[in-house]
C-alpha cells in the first residue's frame, strides 16, 4: 500500500467533510463574475484551504511529536477554518451569488404553511415581546460557546466528541452552502412594507442590531442556522441525558430552542421556510453522526489507527493513549 493510501485510511468523514466545502467555497469565488471583491474573497478560501491542508497534513502523518499541538492543529484545521469562513460571508455572498430570493421564499411560505409567521407575529410587537424574544436570540451565541468549548476541548470520550464534532460540522458546512445557493436578507429588510410596528430599542435588542450589523453576513437566512444549532445540541443532549450534566440541562435546550426560533421570526430575520430548513438539518445531523461516529470509532480501533480526534494531553501522538469510546451508544 503506498504511503498515500495508507495516510488517506487516517482520514475520519468529517476531515472529508471539511474538505469538499472548502474546496466548495475556492471553485464558487474561481466562477463568480468578476467584481471587486472577488480576488479578496479567493486570497481568503484559499487560505482557509492550505490552513486546512497544512494542519491535517501534520495530524494525520503523526508529524508531530507534541500531542498537545496536535490536538490543537485538529481543531484549528477542522472546525477553526469552517467558523472563520463565516467572517468572510459578508462580502463573499455577493461576490458568488448576487441575487436574492427573498420574493420566491416568501411566496414558498404562502404555497406551503399559508401565512408568513413574522408579519403575523407584528400585531403582538411591544418592547417587552421584543425584549423577550431578542434576549433568546442572542443567547444562541451563549448556548454554542457553552458546549462547543468544553466538548471539542475537554471531552475525552471519542464517541461523545466524535458525534457532537461531526454534528456541528454537518450543519455548518451544509447550512453555509445552503447561503450560497439561496441567498436572501429575511423579511424585515425585503419587505418592510408589511410591518406596521416598528421593533423597539431595548438592550437586548440593541445588543442584536449591532452584532448582526457588525459580524453577519447579510444574506445568511437558508437555511436558519439559529434554528439548526440550538435544535441539534437539544436533540445531542437528550440522546446523552443518562451522563451529566445533560441530564439536568437538555429540558432547559429544549426552551431555549423553542424560544430561539420563535425570536428567528418574531426579529423578522427569517422565513418559516428557513427555519423548517434549519429543523431538517440538525434532525439529519443528530441522525447521522452517532452513526457515523461509531462505525469510525470501531474501524479505528479494529485497525490500529490513531484515535478519531486527537486529545490534549493524551499520552502519545503516535496513538498510544487508550481510545477512550466509552459507552457504545444508546
């Protein structure tokens, strides 16, 4: 077997992942017409790329002597390259998909649910429904940084960090293509006509305005990410509920969740048809990854391969530290 094949049997579903979305984003920018912005956004996803390529490279050789480091590469090569992506969408977008389906989104809301729930939730705006619902909002943001750090960092059970990894990547990687292919800027800048109430300053809602104005990409609404995320960690959390602290926290998700898509059409920044999109894709991703997870966990270890994801302060990079699957999943 040549050194190739025998580096590419090291390579877990979600380093294939990564890597065809983005070699996804480089051929899109390559084709776009050409704009100002274009050759920016092609330095940026080629970056994105070589850093991708750079870090498994290193990981998946054992190049590395320093098992720390190696943890530390996985990450930045696997899931840092797909979160710094979205920094790039605000004016990637435009460059690669200039149009917007906006009025086709709205009309499909029509055809399949018969109503559009955030110009029927405008009757109820008042600062403390505003409030409400934008507070949930931006805790999205709160609730990701509150599992993803401790798992993707502290986790040692390769089935549990395998699963909610290969989860998260799923729903990125398929939810940032999904902003390409259907791009739109949601119902409160494509038909401001239709709200008779204006959403009122309040800290929450403040806080909101300029996270979205400053860090969003603009044209980030299909499917709804806010929806996807918050729904697959409640979904991960209950599947995980017989180990702490899932077991005390996946009620408390699951409220969360609901609110945070309620807050998606009541802040006027989607689609039902987003947000449905956005339910699909975590239902897929809670799904398929224990699956996937456990199939690679057991050829790993059926034939002596280093572990799935590498671990901090594991005992070898050379995959001596013990495979930590802990229980076959329910």
């Amino acid at each position: 077997m040549s050194r190739a094949s025998k580096i590419f049997r090291t390579f877990a579903v979600a380093d294939g992942l990564v890597l065809a979305y983005l070699l996804e984003l480089n051929v899109a920018v390559l084709v776009a017409p050409p704009s100002p912005m274009r050759r920016q956004s092609l330095l940026e996803v080629l970056g994105l790329l070589l850093t991708y390529v750079v870090c498994l490279g290193l990981v998946r050789t054992g190049a590395l002597r320093s098992n720390n480091w190696t943890a530390l590469l996985y990450r930045i090569g696997i899931y840092g390259t797909v979160q710094q992506s979205y920094v790039f969408f605000k004016h990637l977008l435009p460059v690669v998909n200039p149009g917007s389906l906006d009025h086709k989104l709205y009309a499909l809301d029509h055809v399949l649910f018969g109503f559009e729930p955030a110009v029927w939730a405008d009757q109820f705006v008042t600062p403390a429904t505003t409030e409400w619902f934008a507070f949930f909002y931006f805790c999205y943001f709160f609730l990701l940084a509150a599992h993803i750090f401790p798992i993707v960092f502290g986790s040692r059970d390769q089935l549990l960090l395998g699963e909610f990894m290969l989860g998260m990547l799923l729903i990125v990687c398929l939810g940032h293509t999904g902003y390409i292919l259907v791009p739109g800027f949601g119902p409160f800048r494509a038909f401001p006509e239709l709200f008779h109430h204006e959403l009122p300053s309040g800290l929450w809602m403040d806080l909101v305005w300029s996270t979205v104005r400053s860090n969003g990409a603009q044209k980030d609404i299909f499917p709804s990410l806010h929806t996807a995320g918050p729904c697959f960690i409640a979904m991960f959390s209950f599947r995980n509920r017989d180990r702490l602290p899932f077991r005390y926290t996946w009620p408390l998700l699951g409220f969360f969740a609901a609110n945070i898509i309620g807050a998606t059409m009541f802040l006027r920044w989607h689609y039902v048809i987003d947000v449905f999109a956005g339910f699909t894709l975590a239902s897929i991703a809670a799904l398929v990854s224990p699956l996937v997870t456990r199939w690679e966990v057991a050829r790993r270890r059926a034939e002596g391969l280093r572990p799935l994801v590498p671990l901090f302060g594991s005992q070898s990079a050379q995959g001596s530290a013990p495979d930590n699957v802990g229980r076959a999943a329910a």
